[in-house]
C-alpha cells in the first residue's frame, strides 16, 4: 500500500492533520461499519441484535490481541485508560500478599488522569502515589525507590504525551518485577504508531486507548491482563458482563469470568468497538513497522526543513527522535504568532506550554511537512 492509497482511507476535510497524537483522524470505513454493524443491527433485530454485538466486540478483541500480540481473552474492552487502570489496581491492593505494599510508582510526565486514579483509591485501598522526577529511562531512579520494599506497582508510559520520550519499557519491567512489584504499561500514545509486544515485554497488565494513533474514536479503550495472573485478581467493580455467563440473571449467583472480561462491568457500549474493529483492521493491514518508518522519515524531513528557522526555538535532533514517539515537540520565539500561522495554514496542532505537539501520520505527507515548516520561517 503506498501513501496516496492509504490517504485515501482517512476522511481529508481537516486540511493538514497532525493531531493524531489527541484524536486520530477518521478512517472511512468507520462510518459504513457503523451502520452495517450497529445501526442496521438495532434497527432490524432490537433487543435481538444482542448476540451480533457482542461478537463485534469479540473482533475487537482478536484485531487488538494481533495488533499487540496478546491472546483475546488476555483483553477486556474498557471505557478508557482510568478506568481500566482503576479496576487492576482495586484487584493487586486486595492481594493478602502484597498487603504491605500500597506505593504506585510512575514518571512525573506520565499522564495526569492515571495520577487522578491513584488518589482517588487512596481512602478506600490506602494507595499511595508518588512519582520518579527524572528521566524516564533512568533506571538507578527507579531502581534506588523499588528497594526500598513497599511498591505495590509501577505504571511506565510507553510513549509520554508532553515530550514524545519512549520508555525502554523491555528493561524497565525487570526493574519492579524483581523488587516483588507489578509492572505495568500505559500504551496510549505509542499503539498504531510504535511497535508494541506485550508478550515479548513480560507485563503484568497494560492500557491502552483508540482514540489516538488507532484512529478508532473515544469510548474504545482496553486493557490486557498477563494470563496467570487473571484468576487471581478480584476487580471492585462487577456487573453483569463481568460474569462467566453474563446471561444466566441470577442475583444470588456471580462467577467471575475466567478472561480478563472479569474486569468489564456493566452494559457496554457497542458503537465504540465497532468503529475502532474497523479502525484497527487497517493498520493490521497496512502493518504498524511500515507506519512507523513512514512517521519516522516525516519527522526527519520536518527538522531537516525547519532548519535554520528564525522563529524555531526548541527541536529535537535527529538522533534523539529515534528514541520518540510518534510526535514530535518543537517551540517558536513567538508562539501566539506562530500558532496563527499554523492555523491560517489549515494545521491541525495543538499546544503545551512553550511547545507545539505536531503528530505526522501514515496518511500525512512531505507536502503536509512543507506547510508545517514554512511556519517557522519569516
């Protein structure tokens, strides 16, 4: 598949897209899954289409186990990232095992809303956050606080959102699995866009989202548990679809399933699942090593553009990018400028702090760098 083919697969109303990184843009074929599957469904069969949903969501489950390398009973669908992260840690804080242990250890850059969940189970599960303010690669950091024995968990952010710095999450897993603690992994703004092998890395369980480089839409998000340890894990939250046989209604009767749906809940939403199925079946196709070498020469055709550029501030090399994620983080002299620069140019960015967050897609191209770069440039 060449870049003209696969541009073609995404809607192309947004002028240059390099948001992908916040909400990815919108594959076409969403849209005929979405009636096919859960418009035309409801309206012919109601109450009966029951049964076709749930193996739409099966799908999802085997698309993604494939994209990341994972079984589908390793994934249960989730709403998004917190909520999948909160229902793993209510499981590991019940643990008679690990009962001295009630620190979660994360990266100061790592996404806020998992930071959020950590202190709203400190009353109930006395979880403690605190957070490592070094590199995120830094492993002595992490090292000299897991030794100290009362980690129940570390959460690494494969790809950080801020900085677009990588985690080299294949050495850091041994880190806490070692000190007796769970590794865990929030794959957000690193899948569909850099290789992810949750088996190859060992991890005790990992989140992740399809709103970002899966370009499958809020409300998909996901969460892989490590198979020995799915029996074990007793999540707080349990309904209905979180039962072995989710159809048997008998109030006085729950049996866990022995998947990780164990962690799913209530009635799920059906819509999400479909449009990111459809969304992830793409990039299967397409292949996530071809859409990363074609992220990466992008982001190298930009800086090589953007040299010499009198409003241009701060950039990463060419080196440092092979250690990023798909973004990439650049600043100007005058940002307000700049940003309406940007705009007026049919660029789709956004901005934290001093730095504008530009994401290049597989279906962006040089051309979209061009415009990009000409930005910078007075």
């Amino acid at each position: 598949m060449n870049i003209n083919e696969a541009k073609a697969l995404f809607t192309d109303a947004m002028g240059v897209y390099a948001l992908s990184h916040s909400v990815g843009p919108l594959p076409r074929v969403c849209k005929e899954a979405l009636n096919a599957h859960y418009f035309d469904k409801w309206e012919t069969l109601g109450g009966d289409a029951w049964p076709e949903w749930l193996a739409n969501i099966d799908d999802f489950c085997t698309s993604l186990g494939k994209l990341i390398n994972a079984s589908a009973d390793q994934i249960c669908p989730q709403v998004n990232l917190a909520s999948g992260f909160s229902s793993y840690l209510s499981a590991i804080a019940k643990l008679a095992e690990h009962s001295t242990k009630r620190v979660v250890l994360m990266n100061e850059d790592a996404f806020a809303s998992m930071g959020f969940v950590v202190s709203g189970l400190a009353q109930s599960h006395g979880l403690i956050l605190e957070l490592i303010s070094a590199d995120p690669n830094d492993e002595s950091a992490w090292h000299s606080r897991l030794c100290q024995g009362d980690v129940l968990a570390c959460l690494f952010t494969h790809v950080h959102s801020n900085t677009s710095i990588k985690s080299d999450i294949a050495k850091l897993i041994p880190l806490a699995q070692e000190s007796d603690a769970f590794a865990l992994v929030d794959i957000a703004q690193s899948v569909g866009v850099v290789p992810v092998d949750v088996s190859a890395w060992g991890a005790d369980a990992v989140f992740g989202s399809c709103v970002k480089w899966l370009c499958g839409g809020p409300g998909a998000g996901f969460m892989y548990v490590k198979k020995d340890d799915i029996e074990s894990l007793e999540p707080d939250l349990t309904a209905w679809f979180s039962h072995a046989n989710p159809f048997e209604f008998d109030i006085t009767h729950y049996k866990p399933a022995n998947s990780a749906k164990r962690f799913w809940g209530g009635t799920p939403s059906i819509a999400s699942y479909i449009c990111a199925n459809a969304s992830i079946n793409i990039f299967l196709s397409i292949g996530i090593g071809k859409i990363a070498a074609h992220n990466l020469a992008l982001k190298r055709y930009l800086l090589t553009q953007l040299a010499g550029a009198s409003e241009l501030t701060i950039a990463p090399t060419h080196e440092q990018i092979l250690s990023q994620g798909g973004s990439i983080c650049v600043g100007a002299k005058n940002m307000e400028a700049t940003a309406h620069r940007l705009q007026q140019a049919g660029v789709r960015f956004d901005q934290r702090g001093n730095i504008f967050r530009i994401s290049l897609h597989i279906m962006n191209t040089e051309a979209d760098a061009d415009i990009i770069a000409s930005c910078f440039h007075l």
